[in-house]
C-alpha cells in the first residue's frame, strides 16, 4: 500500500519507519526550509529513527497526495487548520483517506481534529484516527504495545487494523471517534497534572489522578455524545502508564518542570488542549475539577494547595453518582 505522511516530527518519523518496515510504500512530507524537515531529508535520521532509502521524501504538498491513497497526517494539532487550508486547494484531495495521529483538541474552538477535516470538505467515512499508549524509545528497541484506530467508517478502520498489525504493534478496532478523540486528547492533559505531581514531590496523588481524571474524562465523553466507556479504552487510560510515568512524555516533563518553576521548550499539546476541553465541557454541560484545576494553576500561578483542594474537592462524599 501507499502512505503518504505529513508531518516529520518525533511520532512521524516513528509513522515512516514503521510502516516501511511493514513493506509499505511511503512519501514523506514537510515544509521547505523547516529545520526539522531539511535534516531528515538529507540525513534519513534524527534522535529516535534511521529510515531506509526506500522512503521518499518531498516538499511540494500536492506530490504527496497524487503519490498514494492513505494520507497519514502527524503534525501538531494546533496546525491541523492550517494544514487542512493547503490540502484543500489540490484537486485529488476528497478521493483520499486520512489518518490523524496527533493527540488533541482545537483550543480556539474546541473542535476535534476530524471535525477541522470535515470542515475542509474531507468524507466522514474517509477519516481515520490512530492513537494509544507507546513511546518511539521504546518501540525502536523492539518493546511491543497495542494500540488503537478508530473511523467514522467500521470498514475503514477494520481494514488499517488488519493492514498496520504486526508483533511490534497490535491493534484494536475502536467504534467511537468521539470518544476516542477527546479521551486521546485528554490524556495529555492529565499527564501534566501527573508532571505536576511529581514536580511537587507528591507522586502517590497519581493513583488517585488515575481514577477521578479517568471518571472526569469519561463523563466529558458522554455529554460530548460519545461513549463513556471509551476512556477507560486504549485511547485514554490505556495511555495512561506512557503518560503519566514515563520519563519520554513531553506532557508529564512539561508538568514537573513547571511545578519546579522551569521551562520544557518541547510540544506539550496538553498546554492547550486543557482549555480546549473546557471549551467542550461548558457547551456539553459537564464539571472538569481537574482540568479545571490545573488551568487555574496553570494560568493564575496558584499554589500548590490551591490546586490540589480544588482537583479533588468533595463535597458529596460519595465517589460515583448512582
């Protein structure tokens, strides 16, 4: 098959490599003069990946999308609109199938990343979302996980899994974009707290993040018009052990280091997906006390305390409303 990637980053680089060690043909995209971009082209590594000469690599977007039918997009989610204005202006455009494997919500709007698509004119059942627990660290020394991929189009998202499964990464079928779209997004955000509580030295806090933030995330799903099961899938709290503690997690690092009053210059998309979901629980009517929580701490410069009261503030006592 023929894959076209946008995007050269950490996890599209990752993209690339794995799917020509399925035997896979693929084209890699990126902006002309982007650091990122011109390095890998010319020297086919970086950090976490050395890629094979079978893969090509291109600037000219339109090359991209003519080369192949599965167009796999991994950029930041923040830029997905502007992307998606490019994209649109080349004819062969709506006869693709995309799959998105960025992790996050619209801030400005509070839209999920296939809604941007679908706006720009990209079919429903032509779009894809692949997501789940691992890190590129980990996958590169031949460490297995499984993940998930999710479609408008069960028959579309039944025929990836099937395709992309291999011993180094096995696949679910999810059968609710929804929710696994705000629950990926979601668990940036708590990776944050969980940098936060350990930047604090308060590491215990996150047992009791996991089950509240999962709760918190899955009430935010249904009143979106998901599933709430979904958060406690692959998508969210399967994500959870390479978020929440894992040293490679950008969200969980930018935490700590904000907590110890330092900077981490590396994406964190979970900075803005946090008041994106706050977008989406006002319109859905939904309490986030832990996203909510960490906004303000976020954005007030509030103390510790402060945080830590509010996230977990009961006062029905009771865990789970019946």
């Amino acid at each position: 098959m023929n894959f076209s990637l946008l995007g050269c980053g950490r996890w599209g680089s990752f993209i690339a490599w794995y799917l020509n060690e399925q035997n896979h043909n693929v084209t890699v995209w990126g902006r002309s003069g982007d650091p990122i971009f011109e390095q890998l082209s010319k020297t086919r590594q970086n950090e976490y990946v050395k890629l094979s000469q079978k893969i090509n690599f291109t600037s000219d977007l339109g090359v991209a999308l003519e080369k192949s039918e599965y167009i796999v997009i991994s950029i930041s989610s923040q830029a997905t609109r502007n992307l998606m204005e490019n994209v649109q202006k080349i004819d062969c455009y709506k006869n693709k199938n995309y799959i998105l494997c960025m992790k996050g919500i619209e801030d400005e709007t509070g839209k999920r990343l296939s809604e941007i698509l679908i706006e720009h004119g990209v079919p429903k059942n032509n779009i894809a979302v692949w997501v789940g627990p691992g890190h590129i660290q980990s996958f590169t020394e031949g460490i297995p996980s499984i993940m998930v991929i999710d479609s408008y189009n069960p028959e579309l998202s039944e025929m990836l899994v099937k395709t992309l499964k291999s011993k180094l990464i096995d696949f679910y079928q999810g059968n609710d974009i929804v929710g696994t779209e705000i629950g990926a997004a979601a668990k940036n955000v708590m990776g944050i707290v969980a940098g936060v509580f350990d930047g604090l030295g308060y590491p215990t806090l996150k047992g009791g993040l996991m089950a509240r933030g999962t709760y918190e995330i899955a009430n935010l799903i249904e009143g979106a018009g998901g599933k709430k099961s979904s958060a406690y899938g692959l998508c969210h709290l399967g994500d959870y052990e390479a978020t929440l503690f894992s040293k490679f997690s950008h969200n969980r690092m930018w935490g700590e280091k904000f907590a110890q009053g330092e900077k981490f210059d590396k994406l964190a998309e979970g900075v803005s997906n946090c008041s994106a979901l706050l977008k989406i629980a006002k319109n859905a009517n939904v309490d986030l006390p832990i996203t909510t929580a960490l906004y303000n701490y976020i954005h007030s410069k509030g103390t510790a305390d402060d945080l830590i009261s509010s996230m977990f503030a009961n006062n029905n006592l009771k865990e789970f409303e019946c």
